[in-house]
C-alpha cells in the first residue's frame, strides 16, 4: 500500500555518503531525498584525480545529470523520479520517491561558515518549508550527526551497506562438535581417498555447517575435520592433515595452534581459490600465507609468481611523491613482507652467502604491486595475497577479487580491530563484507585466527595494554 505523502521522509545526503556509494540516491525506496548545494559543490572539488573517492564522485554526477535529463529542467522544484538507471542491479522498489536539490541558496550563501555548517542551515530551512514530514540527515561523519542533534534534526548514519547488523555474528570458519557427536549421527559412513579418511553424516537441524568450514572434536580424541561439501540435507567431512608436529610443514613452518593448522589445510588446497584469515597482531596471518605460497611456488611449481599488495591507509590515492618504481614505492609500506621472509628465508647452509643467495631467490619469485594500479589487470597463475584488507569498501574488495584469472588464488589477510579508513566500521568493511558473502561458495574458505604467537611480552601487551 503507498505510504501517504506525511509519512514519507525527505533523507538529506552528506556529501561523505554519496562519495562512500554512488548508488545511495536510489536505496531510499518510496521516501523522498534532498541535497543541499553545498553537497554538490564538494562533489565537484572531489571529482579530479584517479581516486576511488574522485571516480565515485563522478559517477555521482552521472547520475544526476542523467535524472535531470530525463526528467527536464523545468521540474526540479516538483522533484525528479528516482528512477534506477538501466543495468543498476538494486531490486525493484514498490514505490519510487524524489530528488530534490536546494533552490533558494539558504545553506548556499558565503558567509563564512563551513561545509557542515551550510547543510544544516539547509536542512534546517527544509523543516520550516516542510513542517508536515519528517526530515533526516543521513551522514557517515559522526562529528556531523552530532552537530544535528544538537540542533534537533534527526540523523542516522548510511547502513545500507553493513555486511552485518552486528559483528560478533560474523562466521568464522570453524567450530567445535559435542562430545557425543559419533552418538548423535549413528547412521555414518566412512572411506579412504587418496591417504585421507572421510566420513558422510546426515545433517541434524542444529547443524549449520558450510564447505571448508573446519570442526574439532574436544577431548582425548581431537579429530579435526574439514567440510568438503554440504548437499541433500547430508555433509561429507574429511580428517585434517597434522601440520602442528611430525616431519609434515609447509616451508619449515608448523601450525602452533588448532586455528593455524586449519588455515595451512586451507591454504594448501589448490581446490579453494579464495581464502580469507581474519585475527588480531600475532597470529600468523602473513607467516601462513607467505610459507604456504612459498611452497605451491617454489616447490609444486603450482603458481608462477607471488603478488602481495596491501590496503595503504589512503587506498587508491597517489604514490607518486615515493621515489622509485611501483616497487620501490610499496616498499616503505611492506614492512610485514620483510619481517616474514626473515623467519622463512634460513638455508641450512652457505653462511652470510646462503642467505643472501636464499634472500635473492625468493624476492625474484614475490612481487609487490600497488593497488592504485589494479584496474584493468589480470593474474593468470599466480598466488596473490592481499594485506590490511579491512582497510578496503566493499566495492574496493570487488575491484581486486575480479582481476583473478585462471588458476589464480587469492588470500586476504586483515584485522578488522585497526581499520584506519574514515567511514568504515568492522560491519562495513570490505574484508567482512568478503566474509560473509563468500562463506557457502564450495571453493572458497575463511579461518579467524584468535590467539598470538609472537612471544610472552606481545601477548601480555595485548590482553593488558
């Protein structure tokens, strides 16, 4: 039923909301939505430079420009339908609300004030002329929401985006099974496939289970298990190999704990094409994913090449004041490479030399690469880890997810307690964004990496600091 014209809303977009997703002008449904001037102007200045903000800027005024275009001029004080441009992929809204811009230059005048000053005098100029509906700001700026309340006006900040409504629910890649588990699933059976043992099991309705997701038994029996597919209401699982002892390593490396032994099974599986390690400073994440490509580089000869990149803090902004080539301009950025290669590069001998020669060898095989430069690209063969991915939106992550080419696989690593990018939370981030969507797709796997093992003194710092 059509909402009555006192129930719709006029949404008021922050500039910051429009430069986060383009597509936000449409994700209103049947509620109207203005923008002040002052809006437009900062898009304007925003839009030059090769910038993910600068390019999103653009796609803005494009679409604009198009509803203008359709609509005509002359109507911009009725409003313009919201119409969703051809190819858009949003859902069909029931109803279609609004655009209107501010046409009296309230919020417009140059008197000195800021930015966020002129938009709330607009929005503040919007309730008096519009007493009967109720006006919201929408910014992702909470120093902005905050000015608003101060001043009455309701404000919200963009959620449309959220991966999830709260963090915690977030899958993490395994779980442990109940003591009874052989006793709950009587009908099971079993086989041997190429050295590994597997078991089919009937799903129970408690048991929510997706592929590659790793389970353990608790107590003296301590199987490990990995999910190999989930089909007609059956599971079949298969035991993992023991990477934590013994003469089974993966470029010398041996898991220290339960969590990190499931990351290298995952790892070392050239079946899953995109692997995601979440967890806090500590936990292996560069370690594992480095000695794992190692490996399938240098020994399998599985994948042509390394690619390490990572989500500098101002991702996607010029490099160019760094000396040197794309490398070298990285460099600076990769000390996490250079701590790791450290631990992985130790010839058992050749001295000072072996070393040098060990040093020399493996940097010829791993490549780093500046994300300013990912459009257009492709990477055919090759094992390409992507560092401090929290950093990055989720239309950053698509960005860099679709250069894979064949026989490519990919890895994220990231913390999503240090996201230094403004606007984004742990529920909008790229990484768990990444997380949440890839989680039932049978050739991708994620692991959360919960405990530290750099040394005793960074394990006290981060449980008491």
């Amino acid at each position: 039923m059509p909402l009555k014209k006192a129930d719709r809303r006029i949404y008021v977009l922050d500039t910051n909301v429009l430069i986060h997703d383009p597509t936000a002008l449409f994700r209103f449904e049947e509620h109207d939505v203005f923008l002040p001037m002052t809006v437009l102007e900062e898009l304007d200045h925003i839009k030059q430079g090769p910038s993910e903000n600068a390019r999103n800027a653009r796609q803005v005024s494009r679409f604009l420009n198009e509803l203008i275009e359709r609509n005509g001029s002359e109507r911009l004080e009725r409003g313009i339908r919201l119409a969703r441009p051809q190819g858009l992929m949003l859902g069909t809204p029931k109803e279609i609300g609004r655009l209107f811009f501010e046409t009296n230059g309230v919020g417009h005048a140059r008197d000195g004030r800021g930015g966020d000053d002129r938009i709330l005098a607009a929005i503040l100029d919007l309730r008096t002329r519009e007493k009967a509906r109720p006006v919201v700001l929408v910014s992702k700026d909470i120093n902005m929401r905050i000015k608003a309340r101060i001043h009455n006006v309701p404000a919200e900040d963009y959620e449309n985006d959220r991966a999830l409504d709260d963090f915690s629910l977030l899958y993490t890649g395994h779980a442990e099974l109940p003591a009874r588990f052989w006793d709950r699933h009587p009908e099971v059976r079993s086989w041997s496939e190429r050295g590994h043992t597997h078991y089919e099991v009937k799903l129970r309705k408690d048991e929510d289970w997706y592929p590659h997701q790793c389970l353990w038994l608790p107590g003296d029996e301590g199987l490990e298990f990995r999910v190999m597919r989930v089909e007609g209401g059956r599971a079949q699982l298969r035991i993992l190999d023991d990477y934590a002892g013994g003469s089974q390593s993966v470029w010398g490396v041996h898991a220290r704990n339960r969590e990190q032994n499931f990351a290298l099974n995952l790892l070392m599986d050239p079946e899953v094409d995109f692997v995601t390690l979440l967890g806090t400073a500590g936990t292996g994440k560069t370690l594992l994913a480095l000695a794992a490509g190692l490996a399938q580089t240098m020994d399998q000869q599985r994948y042509r090449e390394i690619i390490m990149t990572r989500a500098t803090v101002a991702v996607g902004e010029d490099i160019g004041f760094l000396p040197g080539t794309e490398e070298e301009k990285m460099t600076p950025w990769m000390g996490a490479l250079t701590d790791n290669l450290e631990v992985l590069a130790h010839p058992q001998e050749g001295g000072a030399w072996g070393r040098q020669a060990t040093n020399d060898l493996l940097a010829s095989r791993i490549k780093i690469r500046s994300m300013n430069f990912m459009r257009g690209r492709t990477f055919l063969s090759r094992w390409v880890i992507i560092d401090e991915a929290q950093n990055l939106t989720p239309k950053q992550m698509k960005t860099l997810l679709t250069r894979a080419g064949p026989g490519t696989k990919m890895i994220c690593l990231g913390n999503v307690e240090q996201i230094d990018t403004p606007y984004l939370t742990e529920t909008t981030s790229g990484l768990t964004y990444a997380v949440d969507r890839f989680k039932a797709w049978e050739h991708s796997a994620h692991v959360t990496l919960r405990r530290g093992e750099r040394s005793r003194l960074a394990d006290f710092a981060s449980e008491s600091l």
